[in-house]
C-alpha cells in the first residue's frame, strides 16, 4: 500500500497508561490531515510561527505560536492543521492525558 504524503510527521517519544508525548512536524505547504482528540491535550511549541487549524465544521483558527510558549484544548476537538509558510518548519510536542 502506497502512504499518502501529507508533508508532516509524528513521533511517539513516549506512551504509558497516563501519556502519549508526540513530536510533530509540519514542513512549508504540509498538513496534518483531519483527526480527532478524544483526550485532553498539551500542546509546547518548539519555534515561533503560525499555523492554520481548520475544524471539522470549516471554521478556522489562526495560532500564532511562541516557542516554548504552552496552551491546551479540550477532548473532542476534531480538526486539520496547515502550515501554509514557504520557508520554515512547523515543530511542536503533543502531551495527550491518557487517563
């Protein structure tokens, strides 16, 4: 089966039964496709930028990312997310709360 190349990439640096830490990057013109948090979540931005998320009933949020610079979001959230730069790499670690 040939993978679809969607210009981000994850990397589980750690996963028990409390928390899954996922390092992702989104290179200039990538996406995360469509996926859905069923937990609460940390996002730590790793460099300044922005990125664009589009939730799943179209509405969009532009984040202006601040390295080092932490927020969170609720379970639930469903969504896509762009890095629509040309010349930078989006990179940020995920800490989903397992239980």
């Amino acid at each position: 089966m040939q993978e679809q190349r969607t210009g981000s990439h994850g990397e589980v640096q750690l996963e028990n039964a409390f928390f899954r830490v996922t390092k992702w990057t989104i290179e200039p013109g990538g996406a995360i496709p469509m996926h859905r948090h069923d937990v609460e979540y940390v996002v730590v931005p790793m460099v300044t930028g922005t990125m664009h998320v589009t939730n799943a009933d179209g509405s969009e949020i532009v984040a202006s990312l601040v390295a080092g610079e932490s927020y969170t979001r609720s379970g639930g959230s469903e969504h896509r997310v762009e890095n629509r730069g040309t010349d930078a790499d989006i990179v940020f670690v995920e800490i989903e709360r397992l239980a």
